[in-house]
C-alpha cells in the first residue's frame, strides 16, 4: 500500500488511451507503492495491458499523466525508463545464446563485456539455469525459456518489473511452480511487480492487490480478499470467485440487518457501514459459494432456498456443485469432498441451501 | 493399388518431361560449347575448350563481364538498401496511403521491359546520364528493389513483433535496436536479397541494352555476336552466365528457406 505522504513509485492521474474512437484505458487512477505486487486483472480487450505498455513507454497516454518515481514520464521513450517487462511471447531473442539474451540490456547501457557477462551468469545462477548459458533458446523448455526471461528482464536491477501474461504459453503444473518462484522472487528483491493477467488464480496467488477492469474502466482496487469478499459491484462479483448473485425489494430494514423480497424468497443480509436501506428500494447480495450449508431436509432456519442439482464439478478436494433455484436461476455452492459424504448426492436431487445473515455481502449503490 | 502405381509413374515421368522441356536448350548450349563443330550438328565433333579460350582471349567479353560484375554488385548492394527500408517501413509503421505505397513499390517488375528501357533511356538520356556504366545500374536498381523488398518482408512478417519492442524496453535505441535486433533476424534475407538481385541484374538484357551505350554487359554482348554469325563462343558464354545466375540463386533459395524461429 503506498504510504501517505510521500508519493507513491507508480502514479496514473485521470490516464486516457484511445485508439481511434476506441477507448483502451478510461480516466484511470492507480498508486503503486515500492516493493508491491499488484495484479491488474480482467478479460481480454479490457485495458490491462494497454495499462502495463503504457508503464513501458510503449504506447503514450492520450489524457492524463504518469509518473514513475515522482517524475513525468508521459513522453519518455521506452529505452529512457528503467521498466523491463517479460513479454507474453517472452520474446527472447532467437539469434543470441541465453547468455546472450540476458547481457541485451547491459549490452545496451555500454556495460564492459566482461562485467556484463559476469553479471548475467550471476542472474542465470539465481535462476537456477547457469548450465544452460551457451545453449540456443531454441532448445529449451517453456519453463526455462521463462527463468531466461525473467532474468533478462531484472539483469539491469530494475525497481520495477512488468508482467504480460508471461505463463499463458505454460501447462497448469509448470504454472504452480512458476507462482512459487516469481513470489519468492518478488519478496527477496523487494521491488515491485506489475502482473497483468485474465487468470483469477494467478492474481490471487502472488498480488498483494489486484486490479480489476472491465472495457478500460478499474471496476476495483483492493487485496485479493477484499475482492473476493466484497465485491464493489455486480462486474466484479461476476468476475471474481464463485458468487450468487440475487437481486430483490428491500421490505424491511433494522438493527443492521435488512430484509428483501427476491426471487427464491424472503432473504436477509447483515449490512455494516453506511449501506442504509429504504424498504421498497432495490437490493443485491452477492453469496459466497463456499458459505453455502447443504442439507437434505429444509432446516426452517432463515436464508434457506430449495434447490434442484444439476451437476458435480471436481477440481481436486474442492467440489462445485451446480443447482437450479425455485425460479430457474443457476446457483452454486463448493464444498470440500469430505463435507459431502454424508449427503445423498443424485442429478435432480431435491436439496435446501442456507447462509447465515452475517455470510452475505451487500452490493454498494445497488 | 496398380492403378495408384501408374499414377504415380505417370506424374513421376511428367516431372521428367517439363524439366527436361525446360533445361534441354541450356544443357544443349552447355554440351555444344565443348564441342568441336562451328554449327550445333549431331554428330559431335571432338571434345575441345576451343571456344572457352576465345573468349578467354576476346579483350570485349571480359570488359563485358567486368562491366556486368560491377553493375550487378553496385545493382546488388543499393537495390536491397532499399529493398530493405521499404520492407521496414512496411513492418514498422501505419500511414495514410500505405497500400498505395507498397502497390508503387513493387511495381516495376509488372512492366513490360522493352517499355522500361525506353522509358529509362528517355529519362536518362534528357537528364544527361545514358550511356554510362551508372546509368545501367540505376535501372536495374528500379528493377531490382521490388525482389529484395519481398524476400525481406517475408522475414520480418515471421518475426515476433515483440521482439524490437522488447529491445527498446531493455534500454536500446531505435538505432540500435535496428542494429542489435532487426539486422541479425533478417540478415539470411538481406544476404538473399543480395544474391537474387546480382542474378537478376547480371541476366538482364533489354533494359541494359537501351541503356548501355559503349558499356557492353553479358548479355548485351551476347546478342552482338550472335548477330555477326553463328559462333559456338555463345555456348561457352551462355554456360558461364547460366552457372554463374543459378549459383546466386540457389544460395538465395538456401538463405530464404532457413525457417525463422518464430517464438523463442
């Protein structure tokens, strides 16, 4: 988290890009403070990486200003801004060897051969790779074309590194290993990461905040938690985690805790803070797939709907089980395998589901 | 499957047939020029290198072929120069009339070469420049640029567009970058570029013709004797020409094929 006072290592102040009539990035602000791992974080087209190229000096902002260390850098070129960046294509240079490769942005500032070739097989060697200096890039493997890049990219002791996507080429099992080694590697540098992805699990694996946009807008800024749990809207409790999304009529609202009216019945949420509610408004709760109890029979307690289930989903321990609420709206709850030993688990089962009041989240300005 | 069999044969004799249709003039110039008799007769005469020391000894084939060398090296080096800043301005940037610029580009090979050469010797001859060895070279410049444009275009549309950008983010220059990125991707093209446009200029005839004046190349002199009379010294040249064209060419067919690693 930047600290107040001082400013923070990465500002965008109010940064528009277009291209065209298209809008890339809208009106965005973001602080980045020293030695943070962000994660920017949406679907493809939202922005994110325009974001990261902008921080390059690869495209320049149409309105608004960047600043990196204090100091504008709107108009400085990429090779003026020390802000490597590992490419999604990592993009290693298929005529050099690996050393080679790692020496390129040393070779560039005019570092003496023999300085810049000590340098880079000291970087190799953290990344566990000396052996692999003289071979051609060609010949290696995904994950260690991916150390390879890594270490190109920090040979010049950034205080910044940028991430494009860079295990999207990688199967699930490498990319595990990569998040391990890319956190260990952020926490022992202490300089700030700038990861941009569509994959949820990475970003919430490494970031200590994500940034979450949707068609060029930051739709949310905040630890992974707060937004898992708290969800600033509908956007991003869609996007994020498995949520239940209700929507209903406010018909009752005391002592923090507000009653609505929706589709699968009478429900009722704990509201903390200002979110203040007038009966006859409208409402939305986001429920947590994980919060969800099962039971066979209906338990009579509050925030209890009948659900018929569709279909199991097993991603190793955790199973996702699909339902069909009353109203013919999808609803899902996760489960550790173990919990659901004890029920009777058949496609078109008749089964309640129920939360407690305190579980639910109340979307803002809704 | 005996159907398939014949099939085959049948397609493989065809292959046989068209090459031969093709090749057999040049390997008959190729046997004729060791061959004794003044007229191309069957039977052979005797095996002599007769005609090669003739022309060994013709003081105006070798300023020929002096004269060829140094517009085809000349032709060579400018020609994909150019070649390649328009490849690269292709590559790299977006512009208003871009498709126009690339249509007039490769334009010159589509005319026809009688009507170039006329038009050549027309504009060079108002501006006081026909008749001299540069004004060959110039031509064949306009000739040749389009070959070495495409040749080099091709590899940079197989490299990763992130590469230049990713030497820029490691601190380099634009020029440098040029230097330490695109020059090494595309450096078979460029070394093919050369070698296609050497052939292409070295072979050249009606363009040169116009243009030459007293400044004879190869072919144009090839012509000259073989208008005098029937003189086997043809056979001889047309084999040095024809070996010396191939060679450049199949270098650059060599250079073109070695497949660019796309992502590495």
């Amino acid at each position: 988290m930047p600290e107040p006072g001082h400013e923070p290592l990465v500002v965008f102040e109010g940064v528009t890009r277009r291209f065209g009539d298209t809008v890339a990035v809208e009106r965005m602000d973001l602080a980045i403070g020293e030695g943070e791992f962000v994660a920017i974080m949406g679907s493809s087209g939202c922005g994110k990486t325009t974001t990261l190229r902008m921080l390059a000096g690869l495209e320049r902002p149409s309105e608004g200003e960047i600043r990196i260390e204090g100091r504008r850098v709107n108009e400085l070129s990429p090779a003026e801004r020390d802000t490597p960046m590992v490419w999604q294509t990592l993009a290693l240079f298929p005529f050099l060897d690996v050393r080679r490769n790692v020496e390129f942005g040393l070779r560039m500032r005019g570092i003496p051969a023999p300085a810049r070739r000590e340098k880079a097989m000291a970087w190799l060697d953290r990344m566990e790779i000396a052996e692999l200096a003289d071979r051609d890039v060609a010949q290696l493997s995904g994950g260690q074309r991916q150390r390879v890049a890594l270490a190109r990219a920090l040979v010049t002791e950034p205080r910044i590194l940028l991430l494009d996507e860079p295990m999207s080429a990688l199967d699930a099992n490498l990319v595990v290993r990569m998040q391990a080694v890319l956190a260990r590697l952020q926490r022992d540098l202490g300089i700030t990461f700038v990861y941009v992805t569509h994959s949820q699990s990475e970003a919430f694996a490494m970031a200590d905040r994500v940034v979450i946009m949707s068609r060029g807008v930051v739709e949310q800024i905040g630890t992974p938690q707060q937004v898992y749990r708290s969800p600033a809207n509908r956007f991003v409790a869609e996007f994020v985690g498995a949520n239940n999304i209700i929507s209903g009529i406010v018909t009752d609202y005391r002592e923090g805790v507000v009653t609505a009216e929706t589709a699968l019945g009478m429900l009722r949420a704990t509201v903390t803070g200002d979110v203040a509610r007038t009966p006859g408004g409208g409402i939305t709760f986001v429920v947590g797939a994980d919060r969800i109890a099962l039971s066979g029979q209906p338990a009579g307690a509050g925030n209890e709907v009948r659900l018929a289930l569709i279909s199991e989903e097993f991603i190793g321990s955790v199973v996702t089980l699909h339902f069909e609420a009353s109203d013919g709206s999808p609803f899902r709850a996760q489960k550790q395998q173990r919990e659901l030993d004890t029920l009777a688990l058949e496609v078109g089962a008749t089964m309640w589901a129920s939360w407690p009041a305190e579980d639910v989240h109340v979307l803002p300005g809704e | 499957m005996s159907a398939e069999r014949a099939t085959a044969w049948f397609l493989r004799g065809y292959v046989v047939v068209v090459f031969a249709f093709v090749f057999a003039p040049i390997a008959a110039s190729f046997v004729f020029s060791f061959n004794s008799d003044r007229f191309p007769t069957l039977p052979l005469g005797h095996f002599t290198l007769h005609w090669y020391e003739t022309i060994f000894n013709d003081p105006d084939v070798w300023e020929a072929f002096a004269n060829s060398a140094i517009v085809s090296a000349c032709t060579a080096v400018i020609a994909t120069f150019i070649g390649f800043c328009t490849a690269y301005t292709d590559y790299r940037f977006r512009f208003f009339g871009k498709s126009a610029y690339l249509g007039l580009a490769l334009l010159p090979p589509t005319i026809p070469l009688v009507i170039m050469g006329l038009a050549m010797l027309a504009l060079l001859s108002r501006i006081g420049m026909s008749g001299r060895l540069d004004s060959i070279i110039v031509a064949h410049v306009v000739l040749c640029s389009p070959f070495a444009m495409a040749v080099i275009r091709l590899r940079l549309a197989q490299m990763d567009p992130s590469l230049e950008a990713a030497a820029w983010n490691l601190g380099a220059s634009e020029w440098q970058a040029m230097g330490a990125v695109i020059l090494p991707f595309t450096a078979p093209a460029i070394v093919a570029a050369l070698c296609l446009t050497a052939a292409v200029s070295f072979d050249e005839f009606a363009v040169a013709w116009f243009v030459s004046g007293l400044n004879k190349t190869v072919p144009v002199i090839i012509l000259e004797i073989l208008q005098g009379n029937v003189d086997p010294q043809i056979n001889a040249i047309g084999s040095i020409v024809f070996i010396t064209s191939m060679t450049l060419v199949v270098v650059a067919q060599i250079l073109i094929m070695t497949k660019a690693p796309r992502r590495a």
